[in-house]
C-alpha cells in the first residue's frame, strides 16, 4: 500500500482546481490546458518565501536568506528546519 499523496493548496489549479506537486507543473498545466501565455501562467504561479528564523524577514530564494543570515546576524549556517 503506498502513502497518500500529499498535497499543497498553493499549487492547486486557479482555474480547475488540479492540484500539483510543483510550481513547474502547475505553470505547464496552466500553458497547456487552459492556453495562458508564459507571462499569464507565471503570474498565477504561487511565489516561495523564505522567512528568517530570526527577525522573520522574507525573502525570495535560500541564496539571499542565507547571506542575510550571515551578514544581519552573524552566523555561518543556517538554524535546523531550513
């Protein structure tokens, strides 16, 4: 017996309602079924943020978490959990 998948409401389709498990695949769904343009597509695509454990400070990737980490606060890795 296999696991049930898990699923993410941020990756749901806006406008089906087909759930994901990647952004990638909803912006392909996206393209395909309903036909949007790239730019259409990538505007309903859901956006990560990266939260700073410490000051709560978001951010778009784990590059500029991680300098803001090193810079702003002084450490050279990362708290577990990110």
């Amino acid at each position: 017996m296999t696991a049930p998948r898990r699923t993410n409401p941020a990756l749901d389709c806006p406008r089906c309602g087909r759930n994901f498990t990647s952004g990638r695949g909803l912006f392909q769904h996206l393209r395909r079924t309903h036909g949007l343009s790239s730019a259409e597509a990538q505007a309903l695509r859901p956006k990560t943020v990266w939260r700073c454990a410490f000051c709560r400070q978001e951010f778009r990737g784990n590059g500029p978490l991680t300098r803001h980490v090193q810079t702003a606060h002084q450490l050279t890795t990362l708290p577990l959990g990110h």
